[in-house]
C-alpha cells in the first residue's frame, strides 16, 4: 500500500494542478493590458529600474536567521519530551546547540553579522 498510494498521489497531484492550468486557459478570457506586466510595490509607482542587485550581505543574514529560527523549531519538540527522555535528551541538546554555535562563531569571524 505505501508506495502504491505514493504513485496515486503523485497522479492525483498532477492531473489535478494541470487540470486547474487548463480549466483557466480554456475558459477564463485574459486581457492584454500593458499596466498587468509592471512591477507593482506597495501601491507606489516604480522609478528606474525593478532590476536591482542586492549586496550579499542580506541573504547571508537572511539565510543565518533561517539557521537559528530552524534551531527552535527543532527545540521544542525535545522541551516537550524532555522529562521523558532524562539526560539523554539533555546532552544530545547541548551538542546541538554547540554546532550551532561554532556556526555562529564562523559566521561572525566571516564577517557575516556585520551590517554594511
């Protein structure tokens, strides 16, 4: 049953997103309206160019806050357990949380966390 089921909802998952393209190509009537492709921001009109590169500083810190926001994500199901597993639980987060701070240690000796 389980990988039987897994090819049925892969089926299913295609016909019905595919299903739901075709339904709207043959029956919604689009129009051609040059204002629909312009970048549209906060109800302002753009000036200059959509077209900007971003210092790779902002998806470096992007991406360490998506490090650390992951890290709680993952301590609290052990905070729920905890009185059931006992040290165990305990040692395996303090090994945990000290990867997590050599990352840390890295990411600030790269100069990461340093804002422009």
């Amino acid at each position: 049953m389980g990988s039987v089921s897994l090819i049925v909802l892969t089926i299913a998952a295609v016909l019905f997103s595919a299903g739901g393209i075709l339904i709207a190509k043959v029956f919604v009537r689009g129009s051609k309206n040059p204002q629909k492709g312009q970048p549209y921001e906060c109800g302002i009109p753009t000036q200059g160019s959509p077209w900007k590169q971003f210092h790779v500083g902002y998806y470096l810190f992007a991406l360490l806050f998506l490090v650390f926001d992951v890290e709680l994500i993952f301590m609290y199901p052990w905070a729920v357990v905890v009185k059931k597993v006992g040290l165990v639980a305990l040692v395996e987060l303090i090994i945990f949380l000290f990867i997590l701070f050599m990352g840390f240690l890295y990411a600030h000796k790269k100069g990461a966390l340093k804002w422009m």
